[in-house]
C-alpha cells in the first residue's frame, strides 16, 4: 500500500494517507501498517486531516499489515485516474510489498468514527512498475482488494479492475504505469461508523501470481 483517500461525499472533507512515508505536507496524515523506513514518523493509527484546511475530522484511520517488507514503486502516467487523484504526492515512489515465500499477507486500513447517516467514497492505488510483472502470466503481480464492514457501497473502480464481487476486486499492481488503474468504492454506508478495506495476495485466483504490491497511496473518504 502506498496511499489511500477517503471522501466525505457531502463535500465536508476529504483526507489522504501516505501509507508508507512522509508525504511533506503537514495535511496528509502518514499512518502506517508497517514501520518501514525507520525515521520513527510513522505510527499505526489516527485522526484523519482534510486535506484543504489541516482540519482534523472525526475519523480515524487504523493500519495493520502481515508479511509486508519495504518496495519501491512509481507515479502512474499523466491522464490516468491514478495520476490524476494521486499525482501531487511530494513522493509516490515508497512502498509496501508482500514477499512470494508464504501467504497470508495482508495489508488493511480500518476506519471508525464515520456517520452512520453519510456516505463516503474510498479509493487507492499501487504500482511497482515493473513491465516484467504485467499481463495475466505467471510473473504477473496481482493484489485483490476487498471491503468489509459497511451496509451499502458500489464498486466505481477503474475499468479493466476485475470485479469478483462487489465487494471484492483485483489488479495488477505490478505494472500499473501506463493503466493507472485505482480501486475505488462509493456511497459507503455503515451503520456501525465503521468499515475496513484489506489488500492481500490473490494466489490462485489468477495465473499463479507469487507477488503482490499492497496499497500505493489511499485518497481516504469524503461523505453526503
């Protein structure tokens, strides 16, 4: 994972998360799963931040990751929705990455403090950019991504994202430059004020994937 997003779709708020390093701005919060870097800056859990003012929202963000080890990856191409929701990051390039020696690697965000009376939209992207990894073959890198929690939600993600289930959808994280696919989901309604999206590897879904890129970076949610 590198970034997410979160949207308050009345148009209150919305807050971005730099997953794995320091964004640079004070108004993109920078919480982790996994403390990679070792600058001491990044934690697991807090207050997400809108993005146009530093004001601190009621919601928090809660990070947890499983076999996940440091990456490198790349900024989408100008004129992909990646590029075009992610592409003023100060620095897009660190990443988290699942290792091929076992499964059970994930990487999730969980929100708390939402407004079981609003819907939020939620999108994120990743990309390893590496040409080596793309397509369906056995050296491609696939990531499924799922969301959990919440009582209504539509899949809005790019085209070309397959969709499992509308609640569950994979891509190629790989080679995610000249796509710059995000995996997005709108009108997110939970009446607990809580829902969570997970990355994980996709093993046997797709030609035999044996790697997977977790989040790149997560634009958090924004409600109505």
């Amino acid at each position: 994972m590198q970034v997410f997003m979160l949207k308050d779709e009345s148009g209150a708020w919305t807050s971005y998360n730099d997953c794995v390093h320091a964004s640079g701005n004070a108004n993109i919060t920078q919480y982790s799963g996994v403390l990679l870097d070792g600058g001491g800056f990044e934690v697991t859990s807090g207050i997400l931040k809108d993005y146009a003012t530093g004001t601190p929202t009621l919601v928090t963000a809660t990070l947890a990751a499983s076999n996940v080890s440091s990456s490198l990856s790349s900024l989408p191409n100008v004129g992909t929705e990646a590029n075009t929701i992610f592409g003023f990051f100060p620095d897009f390039g660190p990443s988290a990455s699942y290792n091929s020696s076992s499964f059970g690697w994930y990487y999730k965000v969980t929100f708390t403090g939402l407004d079981p009376s609003k819907t939020y939209t939620f999108v994120t992207s990743a990309n390893r950019n590496s040409s080596s990894y793309a397509g369906t073959g056995p050296a491609s890198r696939w990531t499924r991504f799922y969301i959990t929690g919440a009582d209504l939600y539509t899949n809005a993600s790019t085209p070309g994202v397959v969709e499992i289930a509308p609640s569950i959808v994979e891509m190629n994280t790989g080679y995610n430059t000249v796509n710059g696919y995000v995996v997005r989901w709108t009108g997110i309604k939970s009446s607990t004020g809580s829902f969570t999206v997970v990355s994980e590897n996709v093993g046997a879904e797709l030609p035999t994937p044996t790697f997977a890129m977790t989040w790149g970076r997560v634009k958090a949610l924004y409600a109505k």
